[in-house]
DNA sequence: ATTACTGCAAATACTTTGCATACCG
DNA sequence: CGGTATGCAAAGTATTTGCAGTAAT
C-alpha cells in the first residue's frame, strides 16, 4: 500500500463528503489523522509549511472551517486562547497538562444525551485540567 | 439586613482569602455573586462601569485573575474567542445554545476524579452545545 | 514611606475579512 | 471561460504588559 492508494484514500473520503480534494486540503487532513495531538492552527502551518513553503494560514483557517462544518474535526476549546482541532472519531474526553501544556485522550465515558432540560445537546465536551503522568515524575 | 451588612459580609469573604477588599473588588464580586450568566469581561464592564464610571477593563481583568488563583471563580472557555466566569460554587455542567448564545447550568454530575490514567486532576468541565429550550420553541 | 491598586495606552496573540491572483474543471 | 482555492495584508477582537498616578497602610 504506497503514498498514492492512501492519498487517493483520503480523497475519496473528502469527495464522499462533497469538497474538492485539493492538494492542501489533503495534506492537512492527513496531517490530522496522523497526529492525533489536538494541533493548534500554529502547530499545523510549523509543520506543514516545511514541506509546502507556500501553505498561509489562512488556508489553514480556512480547510479547518470547511473541516468543522462537515463534521471531519472537532474543535476544541480546552485552551483558554489557541482553538485546538481533534479528528472525529468515537467521542471521548481530554485531558489538559497545566505544565506542559499537551492535550492528551483520556478513555473516560462521556454522557450522550439528546437532550436535557428541554435543551436540545448537539456536543458534549468532557475536560479535564491538571498534571500529567510525565510532569509528575520530575 | 441592608446593603451595609451584605457588603460587610463580601469584605469579610475577601479577607478571609487573603485578599485586600478594595472598592471595585467588592463590586466585582458582588456582580458575579449576584449574577449566574456566567458573564464575560465585556458584560461585567458594562454592567458595572454605569456606577462606577471610572472602572476599567484592565482592573476586571485584574481582579478576576486573582480570583481565578484563589479559586473564588471557575474560568469557562465553553465560548471559542472569550472567557467567561462563574462565581465557584458545586460542580455543575454548562450548556452553551449555538442560537442565542447564553450559557446555562445544568445538573449534570460531573466525574469528580482524582487521578486517571496516572494524570493528577486538578479541575473538570463538561461542556454541552446546541439549542437551548427558549429558541426552540420559535 | 512603602506597598499595593488602578487605568491608560501600547503591545501581543488568535482569528477573520477584503481583495487580487492563481488554479482547475 | 467561470467558479473556486489560495495567500497576502489589513482589520478585528480578546487579553496582557509597561508604566505612571493614586490610594491605602
């Protein structure tokens, strides 16, 4: 299975979702379902732009909003400044690493609700905030 | 009880964290108190600034940081761009409508760990989104 | 007198917008 | 050709910072 069957992979699926696979749009949707890290905009043009000198940001800005209309990402907000973005796969909660600042999945339930208190949910966002593993240990 | 004995009891609240209950802190925290609509810097400013004109934005950024420290307030980040505070009471979950845009509490239980997958928790938040009860009936 | 609070203005950081150019069917 | 994608620069918005003036102990 080379480069090519994958990338006309993730072709077919943004096709399947009614957007034109362009070469950047395919890059950075590779790019998120490779680094499931919950990249920043930031994060995604530092590494990306390594390879394609002329991405901007504002196409970055520009794919992840077309990304989250059509339900391909999640955007987090567990940040207080920087959106994070997250591919959508099965629901699951994050956990936020006040000194190292990473975002990492934790396998904690979520509650799936259609609705409450008369309110109709349509996400559900679980966040924790503390010390991680690692920083723990120094 | 007049508002002399009410304020008295806000100064004293302040004291006791070890916090000089200047003026405008008391008017901040008497706000928050006062008002669960999980307020922005905007929405404090400009409730307040129409008593106290000389108020500024910079001081409600200050003194809410100090309250953010000494855990007097909890900071949402449920809204993509601004923060928004809410006056620490139990653990509740928030509901953001996508449509008028309040944030609502609603009684949820929260998954108050300690620990999880060896990560020290230290806060949690459950975030719903979608369409609040009022602008679903029109 | 010393320390701390306040507030203006400038700086910073993230994101959006306007518009011209380039690409693609 | 015609519509869309891209990218630069400017604008917009939330927050922080530097610093000077003011108030409090």
């Amino acid at each position: 299975m080379g480069e090519e069957t994958s990338m006309n992979k993730l072709r077919e699926y943004l096709e399947k979702r009614g957007i034109q696979p362009s070469f950047h749009r395919l890059k950075i949707l590779e790019y998120l379902m490779t680094h499931r890290t919950h990249p920043t905009v930031e994060s995604i043009y530092k590494a990306l732009s390594k390879d394609i000198p002329t991405l901007s940001k504002t196409t970055i800005y520009n794919t992840l909003k077309l990304f989250l209309s059509k339900g391909i990402v999640w955007g987090l907000t567990i940040d207080e400044n920087e959106m994070r973005y997250d591919f959508n796969t099965e629901p699951h909660a994050h956990f936020k690493c006040v000194k190292c600042g990473r975002v990492l999945d934790v396998s904690l339930e979520l509650p799936l609700l259609e609705s409450i208190e008369g309110h109709k949910v349509m996400e559900t966002h679980l966040y924790l905030k503390g010390i991680c593993k690692d920083c723990l240990k120094r």
